[in-house]
C-alpha cells in the first residue's frame, strides 16, 4: 500500500507538467485584428494575384491560423496556391512566431519565422538552413482603413528585392 500513494504521485507530477508550462492564453491587440475574412489583392512574382483568406484562433487561443487560397486555379481545377500560416507569441523572447506551410511542399528552417513585437507591424524573416540569404515578410496594419499590406521581399547580398505587394481588405 505504500508503492501505491507514491505511484499516483508521480503520474500525477507527470501529468501536471505539460499543463504548468503551457504559455498563458496568446491575446494581442494587433493579432486581433488579423482575425476575420479578407481578399487578398497585389501581385506576386510579378503577377496580378487575388486570394482568399480565413484567419482564426485555434489550439486554445494559442495561435492564429491563417487560410490562404488563391482564386486562380490549375489546369485541374485546384486552387494554383494554398497555404496555412500559424502565427503564435514566444512569451519568453517576447517576439512573434510564424509557420508557413504551403503546397510548395516540405517543412525546412525557412518554414519558420520570427519577428519582434511592435504596434502596428510583423516583420517576420525566415532564414534557410542551406542558405545565408533571409525572405522577409511583413504584416503591416492601417487601422484608419481596417486593412492589412503583406509585403514581401527576397534577402540576397543584404539587398531587399520586393517579391509580393499585396493589401488585405474586408469582403
């Protein structure tokens, strides 16, 4: 009988510890207001682009996800790019973090970005493993006209190129 109480004591500190390290629940005032449907609209590598996005809170509170499906289809008729993004807080280093997934496929280093916490701005980069050179991506809010830009920019030779302009709007 005394294996038991010391038995449950230790799966019950086995148990409580994921809990006890859990962040508090991610609430952030510029985050918030990325929440919702937009319509993309800008070009991408040069080109007009129109794509649909759903972002909302998932896992506890502790992530935005982010949908992003363009209009533009393929030959098959599937959607020419589709992503998910999940942008979350590191309440330790006191900076956002994003994963980027998308129908390029596989999951690297530069899947993953960081950008320090500001008021208006997430300016994530995302640095290959295989790659000195950085891609930057940059969630800027107009509260004046409840809108979003997404700009993004290729890093090589410490020279910014633009990749995507694009503005977020409410349908």
């Amino acid at each position: 009988m005394g294996r038991a109480p010391a038995v449950f004591v230790l799966l019950l500190s086995l148990l409580s510890g994921p809990a006890a390290a859990q962040q508090k629940t991610f609430r952030d005032p510029l985050v918030e207001h990325l929440a919702g449907q937009w319509i993309l609209r800008g070009t991408i590598a040069g080109k007009p682009v129109v794509h649909d996005i759903t972002a909302q809170w998932t896992l506890a509170h502790q992530y935005l996800e982010i949908r992003e499906v363009s209009r533009e289809t393929t030959a098959d008729g599937l959607p020419a790019y589709q992503a998910r993004i999940f942008i979350g807080w590191d309440q330790s280093k006191g900076i956002y973090d994003c994963v980027w997934l998308d129908d390029y496929g596989s999951i690297s280093t530069q899947s993953l970005g960081y950008a320090p916490a500001a008021k208006t701005q997430m300016a994530f980069v995302f640095y290959d493993r295989d790659d000195p050179d950085s891609f930057h991506t940059t969630f800027s809010y107009d509260a004046v006209a409840d809108r979003w830009a997404m700009n993004m920019d290729r890093a090589s030779g410490g020279k910014l190129t633009a990749f995507a302009r694009t503005i977020l709007t409410r349908p």
